[in-house]
C-alpha cells in the first residue's frame, strides 16, 4: 500500500485526472515524514506498523520503476505501480 493523492482536477479542460488516485513520491514522503516525526511516543509506536509498510511499498516501487526504465518518477500508478510522470 502506498498514499495516493487526492484533491480536485485542475479545472483548466484538459480531462487529465492528474492528482486522483495516483501515487505521488512527495505526498508519501511527507506522510513518512511525519509518521517518523510524530512527538506522542505512544502513538508513534502504534504508527510503527504503518510507517514500515508505507515505506517499504514506496521504495519497492521507486525502485522496481528506476530497474524498469533506468530514471525515477514523481507519480506513480497506484495499481500498477508503473511510472507515469
């Protein structure tokens, strides 16, 4: 599992579902971040699980996609993990 992103279309006619359901490095690094960061050590331990789970997911995929077609991506597919942009 990996965060996708969210948020509404650009509105500019284009058609492109740009930010729905795909998975975007920086949104996941910024939930990583804050997982890791978090000040309640109770709950921090609790998110263990989670953080462990989303960061592995998110470098399998960085890492299956620079494999696959020799550079990184920002966005993701998020059911085939196929890089797109």
């Amino acid at each position: 599992m990996t965060a996708p992103g969210g948020g509404r279309d650009a509105g500019d006619g284009t058609q492109e579902d740009y930010w729905r359901g795909k998975v975007w490095v920086n949104v996941n690094y910024l939930a990583l971040a804050a997982l890791y960061q978090h000040p309640d050590k109770e709950a921090k331990a609790l998110m263990g699980k989670t953080y462990s789970s989303l960061r592995a997911n998110l470098v399998e995929t960085i890492t299956a996609g620079y494999v696959r077609n020799g550079f990184l991506f920002e966005q993701y597919d998020d059911k085939t993990r196929q890089g797109l942009k």
